[in-house]
C-alpha cells in the first residue's frame, strides 16, 4: 500500500482551512445576496472551485481536490456538502484522464462544465424557467464566467505558490521502506 507524505497531508490541510474561511464568508454572503436578489447569489458560485484548484494545480496528486473540499467544508461547517460537491467538479477532467494527465484546459473545461450543470440543478430554487429569455441567458453566463473567475484565481494562487517552492515539498513522494537486511 502506498503511504501518504505528511507534507502532502498538511498542505491539502492549509489550503482546505483556508479554502474553508473563504467559503464560509462566500456562503454567508450568497445566502444573504439570495434572500433579496438571487440572480447576483451566483456571482460568487466560482469561489467554491477556488481551493481544490489550487489543491489539484499546486499537488498534481489524485483525490487532493476532494481531500480539500471535505478540510473546507469541514471548516466552513453548514456549506460541507457543497465544498465536497464543487470540489468533485474540480477533480473531474483528471479523472476522466485517470489522473495522467495535468494540462490547463482540464481546469476550465471543469469550470465549463460546472458553470453548465448548476444553473440546471438550481433551477427550480431560482425559478430559472420562469426567467425571460435574456434573463435566463445571463444566468448561464454569470455562473460560467464566475466558475471561470474562480479556477483562474486557483491556477493564479497555485502557480505563485509553486514560483515559491511551495510545490516541490508537497509534490514529494515517499520513499517506500526498505526492507531489514538480515
């Protein structure tokens, strides 16, 4: 069985805490923008791919970006299942790769797709068939563009952290033990 590195462990922490602080601020706001204009609520949609991009761009490791979605929605407590949720959204085009592959575009075509399936799913909480035309049409252009805010500030965030060095410690595999030698 393969181990996990400590330093592994602790960054997807530090990233799920912070991830968490963040999304309890957003859910708080998107709650409260819902009560009184719910259109603008999905403005804010993108900030819950934000820490599981930085996780999966930062690490490059399976299942880091679901590891922070559960440390963010641990710490952001009310809003779990949506950090879990978003951040499989995330996680999705390294999947479909069976995490071999690492390139950009997997990052926006999850945003993409994310931005297309929640308008979709919420449809009914925001009354979108109701919604004229051109209305309706914002909707799906909002919550993709802030889907795409969202994962351009996770790579952005990720490769600064990288420039720093942050990423060849948690990148670090472990070194299987060696056997005793009788």
């Amino acid at each position: 069985m393969n181990r996990v590195a400590t330093t592994y462990l602790l960054t997807c922490a530090a990233i799920g805490v912070a991830g968490g602080l963040l999304l309890w601020g957003a859910g708080a706001l998107s709650t409260a923008l819902y009560a009184v204009v719910p259109f603008i609520s999905v403005a804010l949609a993108g900030l819950w791919l934000l820490p599981a991009t930085v996780a999966l761009r930062l690490l490059e490791r399976p299942l880091a970006g679901i590891l922070v979605g559960v440390v963010s929605g641990l710490v952001a407590f009310p809003f779990l299942g949506a950090a879990v949720w978003w951040a499989f959204f995330a996680e999705l085009a390294f999947l479909v790769a069976i995490y071999r592959s690492w390139r950009t575009w997997q990052y926006w075509a999850g945003a993409l797709f994310v931005g297309i399936l929640y308008p979709i799913l919420a449809a009914q909480s925001f009354d979108l068939w109701a919604m004229t035309p051109i209305a309706l049409i914002g909707f799906f252009v909002m919550t993709i563009v802030s889907c795409f805010v969202g994962v351009g500030l996770g790579i952005l965030i990720a490769d600064r952290l990288t420039a720093a060095g942050v990423a060849r410690l948690a990148r670090r595999r472990p070194k299987a033990p060696v056997a005793d030698q009788a």
